[in-house]
C-alpha cells in the first residue's frame, strides 16, 4: 500500500533502528482485542454494574475500579475478572507474530495477556519476563527479548496494577519499573501499538511515570487511528468534530514526551505498517545460495576469486549474509565476509555473517530430505534478497544441475525474497535466471530497473569480476 510521507520515513527510520539494535515496542490493549480479549470498558462492564453504574456512561475506568475496592472493601471480584478474561488460551494475531520475528530486545505491555510471550516462544526465542520488581534484579541466560509487563499478568492478579490508587502509587511501588523504562526511552526507539486516546492506560502511563526527558528528546512514534464519522464513538457530525479536536490536542500534548503521531485510515495499517518494516529490514540480509562441482565457464580461481570479492562488497555495503556453506561455494563466501569484517572491526560485524551449514545425519524421525526442506526455509526466511551461484553437482560421475538451488529458489520465491541470479555462472543459476527474465513483473516491483542489470549478470560476454559491482548497484536500487 501507499504510505502517507510521515509513515514513510517513520518506516525508514525504525528499520534503521532495528538494524542498530535500538528499537523497542510499547504495546497496549488494542494489540490484544483482535485476538478475542476485552477492552478497558468490557472488563469493567460488571464491575460497574455492582455499583449501579453504567460503563458506557463512564470515561474514568480506574476510578470505577477503585470505587469497587472501595465499597466492597476488597479486589477479589476485580481479581477474578482478570484471570477469567486474560488466561483463557487464545490464538496471538498476525502483529503479534511479526514483532516476535523482529530484532527487537524489549517490549513493553501494559496488558496482562501473555500473547506477546507466546508469540516470541512460536519464534523459537527465549523471553525474560518481567512483572515484578523482583524479576528485574537477575537476567534469564541466553535471552532474546525482556518483556516487561509493567502493570502484571493475568496470572498474578492480586498484583495487576488496576484501580486508581495503585496507579497513583506506581512510581512508589514501582520505581524500578519506572527507571528502567526512563532509561530505554532514552536510549531506544519506541512505538506505540493499540494505545487509543479513550485508553486510561496511555493516560497514566504518561502522565504518572513522569518521564525526565532533557531538551534533546528521543523521537518515538504512536500510531493513531482517526475517527470517522458513524464508527462506533462518532455516531453523529457534533461528535466527531468533538472527538477530533480532542485527539488533535492529545496528539500535541504527546509531543511533549517525544512522541509522534502518525495517522490511520484503519486498524488494518497497523498490519501494512509492520509488514513493511520486516520486509525492509529482512532485505538487508542476503541469502546466498549456491552449489559448484565445476566452476565451468569460469577458471576456478577465477570463481572463487568473484565470489570472495562479492561477499567482501555486501558487508562493506552494510548488508548481512546467511550461508549454507554450499559444496564449492561456501568457503569463498565465508573468507570474502570475514576479510571485510576483520580489515575494519569497529564498522562492521561478525554478526553480518550468518552460517547455517545442512545437516549431515538424520536426526530422530526425520529423514535427511525432511530436514534439508526445513533447514532451507528456516535460513531463507531470515532474508529479503537471495544471490544465486552455479548450481550444479556430481551424480554419477556426471555433472548435473542441482536441484537444491532450484528448491531454494522456490522457497526464495514464496517467502516474497528479491531474487539476483548470476545466470553467466550457468546450470541451476542460468535456469532460474530465464524464468526471471522471461516475467520479470513477477519477481520485482520495478522490473524495468531490474531487468537491464539481471540481463548483464546473465551475459557471458561481461567478465565475472565487473559483475561485482553490477550486484551492487542492483542492491542498492531495490533496497530502499
């Protein structure tokens, strides 16, 4: 979809923060309600009910649950509620699932529901929880992702920070919590997800956490939808003119804590949004696939030579490679990366170098194929380009073309990948190169800047070392 020039380069800038390591997620209710989960106003829809209100009639949720406490001179009814709402399993949503393959080190909530926990668990990653103070005083071994879950979880009820005087003495009770978060919001990139302006969580969060920031604030972000008129808080023009301006001075009131809005049409652009940002980043890491018994029609060193100097010019362009350690190719990958990453340590990383050799042995149940197909999409699906090389291998004393580079090709294909045959390498890679361009639309947005360079990487004529930079200029035109 066409994005707004604002959401274009919030875009531009997060995935560049991803791929700094300092981008964070700040995630309220809304994140959760797609999933079946209630909002604020049907968690506490029985609860005003005990008090002979009416929670449509109310705009100060947290004192309703505190007049609850109040009256009944306890939080067990609240309590419940919370574990009968939040602890039922639940399927997490399409969002859920593309932040918990984002690089991203924390996330904090202010839900109790554990969908953003079993989201990064389905990423085969280790989550570090924390909910308590506690919690924030030792650190799981090995941990991809500190969830924060700073007013509790559903599980731990009686400690769920809900009614008006527990917000009111969060930065007390909880100032651990507090300072930490202080010290990511300086430090780290945050967006704002399902957090609406009727949201009393949002409210509190920002107005009690009473975050210190100098004059030289961090940028983070909020998306926001707009009303409209006839949805279900604007049921006439009076209305949505009201709720307009008050979310225009909101919107400017957050500006004071380092926080831009940017405007929705719909919920649904939250997905867009997100599916924009993986597919940005996972294009700077290039799967490189490739297979060679025979170098032909190229000198082996000459081979070898190309493929070295490539790998060397993608990470010096900042990109990140996975391997395979593909037979005959790999090895040349692997030195040209780590030449480049080693002649200039304090630029580059070895964390731009990604080695994912197949298995050897059947492993359990499975048969080696099995495993190879999910070896193969496991470590595409890490990428947005792949780089295809040769493609060919020894069967019966004879030479033919590999079949796994096909396979790779296809996975590349269905998992939306940019695809850069060197089709003059030959075999598997010359077949793959045809398919492209013969329907280059197919296999790229912007065919007509793609297909002169395909076309030159596939002419024989052109000697292998130039192609190096053609490679090049073809990243840089399609990487945004």
């Amino acid at each position: 979809m066409a994005f707004t020039h604002e959401i274009e380069i919030f875009i531009r800038n997060y995935v560049k923060d991803l791929n700094e390591g300092t981008a964070s997620i700040f995630a309220g209710a809304g994140l959760s309600i797609p999933a079946g989960f209630v909002n604020w106003s049907e968690l506490m829809e029985e609860i005003a009910h005990d008090l002979r209100l009416a929670v449509d009639r109310e705009t100060d949720l947290v004192s309703l649950a505190q007049f609850h406490v109040n009256e009944n001179g306890t939080r067990s009814t609240i309590n419940r509620k919370i574990i009968e709402e939040f602890t039922e399993n639940a399927e997490e949503t399409l969002n859920h699932n593309i932040i918990a393959r984002l690089p991203i080190s924390s996330v904090w909530t202010t839900n109790y529901d554990g969908l953003i926990e079993q989201a990064f668990a389905k990423e085969n990653k280790v989550t570090d929880i924390k909910h308590t103070n506690k919690q924030l005083l030792s650190n799981k071994p090995k941990r991809d992702v500190v969830i924060y879950k700073m007013h509790g979880d559903a599980n731990h009820s009686s400690d769920a920070i809900l009614t008006k005087e527990d917000y009111e003495q969060y930065h007390q009770t909880h100032e651990p919590f507090v300072n930490t978060l202080t010290g990511e919001l300086t430090t780290k990139t945050f967006l704002f997800i399902g957090f609406s302006f009727t949201d009393p969580n949002l409210d509190y969060v920002l107005s009690r956490l009473n975050f210190r920031f100098s004059d030289d604030k961090k940028q983070h972000y909020c998306l926001v939808k707009k009303h409209c008129l006839h949805d279900l808080q604007n049921p006439d023009q009076a209305t949505l003119e009201y709720n307009e301006r008050k979310q225009l001075l909101v919107i400017n009131d957050l500006k004071r804590y380092g926080i831009k809005s940017l405007i929705l049409d719909d919920y649904k652009d939250i997905t867009a949004i997100l599916e924009e940002i993986e597919s940005r980043y996972k294009k700077k890491t290039i799967f490189i696939s490739g297979s060679a018994e025979t170098y032909e029609p190229y000198d082996k060193n000459e081979a070898l030579g190309f493929i070295h100097v490539l790998s060397k010019k993608i990470i010096e362009q900042n990109f990140r490679i996975v391997n395979g350690f593909g037979w005959g190719v790999g090895s040349s990958v692997i030195n040209g990366a780590l030449e480049a990453i080693n002649d200039k340590p304090l630029k580059f990383s070895e964390s731009q170098l990604v080695l994912k050799p197949f298995p050897q042995f059947e492993s359990g149940e499975k048969k080696l194929p099995e495993l190879w197909e999910e070896y193969r999409e496991k470590m595409i699906s890490l990428s947005g380009i792949s780089i295809f090389l040769f493609g060919n291998k020894l069967v019966n004393n004879e030479v033919v073309d590999a079949i796994g580079l096909i396979r790779e090709f296809e996975i590349s294909k269905a998992m939306g990948n940019l695809c850069i045959p060197i089709g003059s390498t030959g075999y598997a890679t010359k077949i793959i190169s045809d398919l492209i361009l013969n329907s280059p639309e197919k296999y790229f947005e912007n065919s007509k800047v793609a297909v002169p360079l395909i076309e030159k990487l596939a002419d024989s004529n052109i000697p292998l070392p130039e192609k190096v930079d053609v490679v090049i200029e073809l990243l840089n035109k399609i990487v945004q």
